[in-house]
C-alpha cells in the first residue's frame, strides 16, 4: 500500500476513536480533557523531568535523620512541623492607680471603704480590653444627634484589634493627712463664681482654681513616685457649710470678667505689670517612693500611713498658709488683679496669649468662659473625680446620647449618706409604719401564732437591713429588736415539739433556719457580704465610673486607618483667603499655631514648617474650587431654653473640597514625595479665611481627611453651638480655631478623637460619653485651652506602635498561612532541612521583638519601643520572604522528583480500542500473493 493510502486509513482510525471516546465517554464531567486517554486528573502532573531521568542520589537506600523525616512527613504541613501558630491575641500591660482620697473614715459621710469590698467589686471590672477603631463617620450631628458609620467600608487593619490592653489595677488609700491638705486646699484657692456679692456664702456658687489644684496633684504624685502609672484620684472630702457647691475652672469667671471689662483702671495695671509675680504656691520638689514597682497585678491594695506623706503634709501645709495669708482682706479687683498675673504669667500659653490680646484691645468678646466641672485632666499622667464637688451637667443641648447629668457620677450623700443619717425618732416611726402596713392584711381574722411570729420576724429583717446594717453609731432600736430576735427564736424553737401540727413545725424550722446566719444587729465587722444595698450600689456606680476612665482617656479608641511613626513631620500650611493681604496682616496668630503643632511630636521626633500664601481672587482655579465645594443647608435647632430655631448655615463640603484640591495639584495626591517612606510625613492644612460664617460639614471649624486637612476661619467670635455646659450654651470662637485645627490634626497625625468617643462591640459603632470630656486639651468641649496631657501624647505613640504591631501580626500570620497549606513529603526534607534553621531564626527574631515592644510599652517607656519599630519592619519582612523562599524551593521538587503516574483505568474504552484494533488488522494484515496465470 502507498504511503498516501496508509495515512488515509490513519485519519480514519483516528476519527473512529474520537467519536468512540466521545460517544461512551459523554457521562464524563467538564474537565476530562478529549485528549485524556488515562483520565489523568487536573492537578496531575503528566509530563515531568523525573519520567525520563534518574538521579544518583536515589539510588542511596537511607539517608540520616530517620526520626526526624518521619516525623516530618506525619505533620502534614511545615507549620506543624515547626509548632507554627497565626498568632491572635497580643497582650500590652497598662499599670493604673486608682488613689482614694477621703475614704478612710475621715471624709464626706465618714465613709469608709475596705479592702474587701473594693477587691469584690474591682475584681469584676473587664481588665482586659481590646484595642479599638472607630470607622469613618459621617454627618455626626444629624437632626437627631446620632452617630452614623458606613459599616460596608473597607478597613486598612481590623475594627477590634489583635492587640489587647492587659490593665493591672492598684488601689491606694490615702490616709488622713493627705484629704485634710486636699480640703485645705479646696478652701483656700476657691473663690465665689458671681463676684457682685448679692448671694451669701452658703448658696454661692463657688470656683477652685484649677491651676493651683494642678500644682498640687502633681507635687503629691511626684512625691510618691506615681510617674510611671495612670493614676485616677477619687476626692471624698468633706463638705464645707459655707460653700455647699463648688467646681473647678481654669481661668476667670463670667462676672469677673465683666467687672474686668468695666474697669478700665484695672486693665491698665495688668498691662503695666512686667514682672512676673512671685509663685504663691512654692512647693518643694521632695520624693518618697511609695512602691519600687507597680504590682503589676490584676488587684492590689495599699494603704498609705502617715509616715509615708508626712514630710509632704508639712510642706504643703506651709505653703496653703502663705496662700491664705496673701488672699486675707483682699478686694475683688485684688483678687481679680492676682488672677490675672497668674495667668499672664503661668504655664497655659493659650490663656496667655487671648488675655495679653483681650488687655491691649480692651475688647473682651472673644473670651469665653470655661465650664465648671467635678472631673479634670491634668497635664501629666493624672486625673480626678471628686465626688463632693457639683454635680454639673454638659454634652448636646437636645438628643445627645450619653450626657453629663447631675446623676452621672456616684454620690456618698444620696447613698451612703441616705442610709446613714435616719435618727431614733425617724428609726421608730419607720419601724411603726412597717408594722402597721404588715398586719393590716391580717384584718379581724383570727390568725394562728406561727403566722403572727413570722411576720413579725420579716419586719425585723427587713428593718434591720435598711436602718440597722453599715451604720457608723448604732441605734439604740437596733440593740432592743436584738434582744426581741433571741425572744422570737426561743418562741419558734418551741413550735418543734411532737404536739404541734405538722404544718407549724415547717414554718418554724424553716424561719429558725433562716435565723441562723443572721447577725443583723452585731456591730462586729464581718464578710463583705453583709454590706448594705447601698454601699453596693454606690461601688458598683463607682466601678463604672472608673471602667469608663480607662476606656475613654486611657487606652481610648482611635479613628480607622494606618498611623506610622516618622522621623520628621513636615506641616505645609497654605493660608488661603478672598483677597491677597500684607504679610503682617494675616488674621493668624502663628506663633501660637505652630506651638501647638509641635506639642504633637514626640521627643525623638523633628517639625518643620512651610507656610503658602494663596487668595481667591488671583487664583481662578482655586476660587472655582472653593465655589464649588461651597454649600448651605437648613439646620434645625433646638436651643437649651427650650426655643426652637432653624438657621440657614453655610459650609464647605470636604469630599467635594478634597477632591477639587486633588485635581488642583500637579502630581495628583496631596501627600508629599516622601509619604511612602518611613522618613518624612507631609501634612497639607488648608487654612481658609472667610468673612462670613463658615464651617465644614454643616458643623465643623477642622476636619481631618484622608491625605490633608481643612479648617476654616470666619469674623464671628461667640458662635451658638449644639453643645451646653450647666445649662448655658457652649460658645465657639470663630475667629480662633486653632483648637479645632490640633484636634483634626491629631486626628490625622494618630488617630486620636475627641473624649467623649469610643466603639462600642455591643452597637458595633461609636457610642458618646461625655463624663470625661474635661481638661485643657484640644479633644474636650469644657474648655478653650488646646494643651495636650501625657495621657493623650502616649496615645500618640501607642497608635506609632500598635499600628506596626497590628501589620507584622498580619504579615506574619499571611505567611504561616502558606506554611499551612504547604505539604509536608519525605521527597522533601533534605531540601527543608536546609532552610529550617534560618526560618526558625526569623520567626524567633520576630517574636523576641513582640515580647520587648510589649514589656518596654507596658513600662511607658514609649520612645525605647519606637526606637524598636524599623527593626520590627525589617524582621517581619525578612521572615515573610524566608517563607517564600522555602517555598519557591520546594516547588520544583513536587514536580520533578515524583515518578508515580496515577492512572485511573477506564472500562467504557475498551469497545473503542477494539474497534480501532479490529480496523487496522483488516487494513494491515499481510495478502496472500495471488497466482500468477500465464
């Protein structure tokens, strides 16, 4: 046959085999290829370098490490091979001191607390927190005042954090001498809040000066050597007659500033007065450690002598003398004059600089009064409570969630004081009335004794617990309903005897079982069960209270989103206005603003300043930014008198602002050349300058953005906002938002928010708390001042830290990952072992790095940890390319050392090939010559 022939009849085969195959195997599924002929699976590997070459090495018959091989091959991948686990939780311990003031017996209410009761009731406290971010929110201040969050956005790093704060609480007791100083000192630097003199003493509301409690708070804390903790004060001290209300303010009150403002005279002293006067409260830096180290444990209690603060008291006393003494027979304008000085010349920058402004110009619109509050942040690591003092109420006028009342925070006088202060007369016509309310149910029915003794018996009980129980001097009622119980039980015991009905002697055992444990009119100190229902319930108030100290200033929640420690933070500020001015005519008080952006850095950090001036009418593009981004909306208020009112308010829409910037400049983001880098960050502020009034979002002087931030300035200086302070509405100075403008830029810097805000696992969003919205810094609404505390600049760092943490936990866990789903066979442990060590070098290196960041953080030692962070970076990402590099080995090895094909045989062919066999044997088998006839 010709070859033309013979290729004919092999197309022809063939085509019968692929429609045979076609035909029989149409049950197949999808993914069986036409050309399978073995079925072989898809993840077999048909074609391989190993079919047709073998290696020397395979003819060795063992090799060492048997054990370890075989073990190797029974753990199924590398990462449980190596005891590799993703990691979920990181434990960060934060050291808090809770210091008691007032509650050794010697305070408001006598009231004295134990060591019993406080481990009971703190010991319940959540100790261990998540840390938490909030999601981008929305338009805060809807009709209603509700938080709303976009919950379908993506997030950078996890809402609930990996990292967790692990608090170790130390409760301290104060001892007497230490609440005498504190009541002294209440005393002694408060002063009446309406100067005109028209209320007495008694019903006068009057003013602690804040800046004089700030020095001593500080000296007692540095005295002890409490620096290296949060300390949270709880002041009980006791009530001075002669001044029923009191709070604390930093600065002067609304009737002593009108009485500076009508004095002329007056202002022109302050002026005059160049030097600085001398420091009435002189206090000597003195140390007496009170512990080496903090517990560091979940509960411990200390209870101070008076030797520990002796040299202290002494000290301070002095100096609360020298005080009184420079106060006596002092006028108001003395006083006021004295105050005055004191601010010019202190510490707060921002008080300075408007007070300096406000005496040149004579002009005092500007100054707004700051509230009177029961609660403060100081500047270091401290803050009180005092429960003596108010109470006051702040937060949203109308619809806020989680406002400040007068029931907000535990009160001795409502609950301890409630309970303790019945007398005898009171006692016994309490005792009548219960009994009279008793057996009026019984009616002129004849009733049987044992009922009659067991309702006695239950008005007893119930007296006894209300009047008789946590009393300070014992009612002589009490000793008589005593010796009545020991009557009532021998009573009862007598209904025990085999004459009685069976009925009677059931009640009587059961009451008699009931009496057994009872010691309610014994004035011996007992189990911390037998503390009234009041004492619990002010502890359990108190507890609360301090739980939500730590979640709002100490390990408080931080906006959403990634927030790296840079070396250098360089702030370009792009003052833009509607018309071009004189450079010395700029509205701004720069001196100020760069102060307060510099007290954002950290130590080892470095600011730079770059300042742009831009106006509307030489910059067309930017004119039509500004138009377009600008807005106005109907905003309905409800104001705190209750008046309704709907104004008109203009505003800048920041998304569409943002994004016409962004159009704006030349290389498409606003971030600057070295945002990528750990070096530098760039901050862009838009500082825009308007006449009329202006806000962002309908209700924002500043607001933080992604990759800049916006503020705006207008000419009105007493601004109605929706917030109140003890019933009068919260001003905004307009003209000066420079407090709004280091809070938005916190914000973007760290991630810091304002201190009535935390997430909330419960809701899933931000829920308000607006009892610690207190203090001088940028994030509280009780105060004009823009200073930032120790607690707010370690949350700075803090955010530094847990951000790196937060991305080589995730870098790390990617990578363990793809060890997991890495198969473990014995054609690959040769290979392995040779990359072992390293990779379990890298994974220690890692975890050596977590263990200090979290032991030098729990420690406050935040500028060590930060010191750690580049490090921490660099060995994540080494131990992340380890694992791919072991990877990326072990793959050639899967496909070129396996020599077993599974072949998967399948019957239904087998009609197929033998018809194709069939065929070809008719096609080819050899003809028998025919014969040749002549």
């Amino acid at each position: 046959m010709d070859r033309l022939g013979l290729r004919s009849t092999f197309v022809v085969c063939f085509l019968l085999l692929f429609l045979a195959t076609g035909s029989l195997g149409a049950r197949k599924t999808r993914n069986s290829s036409v050309f399978s002929l073995f079925n072989l699976k898809g993840k077999s590997r048909f074609w391989s370098e190993a079919v047709i070459r073998a290696d020397f090495e395979d003819l060795k018959s063992s090799s060492p490490g048997k054990a370890s091989a075989l073990n190797y091959t029974k753990a199924g991948n590398i990462a449980s091979y190596l005891n590799l686990m993703g990691v979920d939780s990181m434990y960060i311990p934060v050291p808090v001191n809770f210091i008691f003031i007032g509650f050794e017996g010697k305070g408001n209410q006598d009231f004295k607390l134990h060591p019993e009761e406080l481990e009971r009731w703190f010991t319940k406290m959540d100790h261990i927190f998540e840390h938490t971010r909030v999601p981008l929110i929305g338009e805060v201040l809807t009709p209603f005042y509700k938080i709303s969050i976009d919950k379908m956005q993506h997030h950078h790093l996890p809402i609930i954090s990996h990292i967790n704060y692990n608090f170790s609480v130390h409760a301290i007791q104060m001892n007497e001498k230490v609440t005498s100083i504190f009541e002294r000192a209440i005393n002694v630097f408060s002063r009446k809040d309406d100067v005109s003199g028209e209320r007495d003493d008694a019903v006068s509301l009057w003013q602690v000066d804040m800046d004089m409690m700030d020095v001593l708070v500080t000296s007692l804390v540095e005295y002890l050597q409490l620096e290296d903790a949060y300390n949270i004060f709880i002041l009980n001290p006791k009530r001075d007659t002669k001044r029923m209300k009191y709070g604390y303010r930093r600065g002067l009150s609304e009737s002593e500033i009108t009485f500076l403002k009508e004095d002329k005279s007056l202002q022109n002293k302050k002026i005059q007065s160049g030097s600085p006067p001398e420091n009435i409260l002189a206090l000597n830096k003195i140390q007496k450690p009170l512990y080496g180290k903090h517990p560091m444990a979940k509960f411990a209690w200390t209870t101070t002598e008076d030797t520990d603060t002796v040299e202290w008291y002494n000290v301070c006393l002095d100096a609360l003398n020298n005080v009184e003494k420079l106060n006596q027979e002092k006028e108001i304008a003395q006083i006021i004059q004295t105050k005055v000085l004191q601010l010019l010349n202190g510490k707060n920058e921002d008080m300075k600089l408007l007070l300096e402004k406000e005496l040149k110009s004579g002009d005092f619109s500007d100054h707004h009064v700051e509230c009177l509050t029961d609660t403060w942040i100081g500047r270091d690591r401290w803050a009180f409570i005092d429960l003596t003092a108010g109470p006051f109420t702040w937060g949203p006028a109308v619809g806020g969630e989680g406002v400040r009342t007068e029931l907000s925070l535990p009160n001795v006088e409502k609950t301890i004081g409630a309970v303790e202060e019945i007398s005898e007369d009171e006692a016994e016509d309490r005792l009548q009335e219960a009994i009279q309310e008793k057996f009026a149910v019984f009616g002129d029915k004849d009733h049987q004794a044992i009922d009659i003794l067991l309702a006695e018996i239950d008005i007893y009980e119930l007296f006894a617990f209300k009047h008789c129980k946590g009393r300070k001097v014992k009612l002589a009622l009490c000793e008589e309903l005593d010796e009545r119980m020991r009557d009532l039980k021998n009573e009862l015991q007598s209904f025990e005897g085999e004459e009685n009905e069976e009925n009677h002697r059931n009640k009587a055992q059961e009451a008699l079982k009931r009496m057994e444990n009872w010691n309610l009119f014994s004035d011996t100190y007992e189990d911390f069960q037998n503390y009234t229902v009041a004492r619990d319930t002010f502890l359990a108030h108190l507890g609360a209270t301090l739980w939500g100290s730590m979640r709002h200033i100490i390990s408080p929640s931080v906006s959403d989103g990634a927030f790296h420690y840079y070396e250098k933070i360089t702030y370009q500020l792009f003052f833009i206005t509607q018309e071009k001015l004189r450079h010395d005519k700029l509205p701004v008080d720069l001196k100020a603003l760069m102060e307060g952006l510099s007290s954002l850095k950290q130590p080892s950090q470095t600011v730079m300043f770059s300042q742009h001036r831009l106006s509307l009418s030489e910059d067309p593009a930017l004119a039509m930014a500004f138009s377009v981004a600008r807005r106005a909306a109907a905003v309905p208020l409800l104001l705190v008198n209750g008046t309704y009112r709907k104004t008109v308010r203009s505003y800048l829409d920041s998304s569409i602002l943002q994004h016409q910037l962004q159009r704006l400049n030349d290389h498409g983001s606003l971030k600057g050349s070295h945002a990528d880098s750990r070096s530098t960050l760039e901050i862009p502020i838009f500082w825009f300058i308007h006449g009329d009034p202006l806000l962002i979002d309908k209700n924002y002087q500043a607001k933080a953005l992604s990759d800049m931030v916006i503020v705006v300035q207008s000419e009105t200086s007493s601004w109605e906002s929706h917030l109140q302070c003890n019933g009068k509405s919260v001003l905004w100075n307009l003209r000066r938002p420079i407090k709004a403008a280091l809070s938005a830029v916190s914000e973007h810097l760290a991630g810091l928010l304002p201190l009535h805000l935390v997430y909330s696992q419960a809701h899933e969003t931000a829920i308000e708390d607006w009892i610690w919205s207190v203090g001088c810094s940028p994030f509280s609404v009780t105060s004009q001042g823009w200073h930032l505390s120790r607690f707010q600049l370690d949350t700075i760092a803090r955010s530094y830290i847990i951000t790196t943490l937060e991305e080589s936990i995730e870098l790390v866990n990617s990578a363990i990952h793809l060890l997991v789903t890495e198969r473990t066979t014995e054609k690959t442990f040769k290979l392995f072992q040779s990359q072992e060590r390293e990779l379990v070098n890298k994974y220690n290196h890692v975890v050596s790095l977590w263990k200090r960041i979290s032991t030098v953080t729990g420690e406050l030692r935040y500028m060590d940890a930060m010191r750690l962070l580049h490090t921490l970076e660099d060995a994540s990402k080494g131990f992340a390319y380890q694992v791919n590099t072991t990877i990326s080995l072990l793959h050639p090895i899967h496909c070129t050392r396996e020599r077993k094909v599974d072949v998967v045989f399948d019957t239904t062919t087998i009609p197929a090939f033998l018809i194709v066999l069939g065929i070809l044997y008719v096609v080819l088998k050899p003809r028998r010559p025919k014969p040749k006839i002549n």
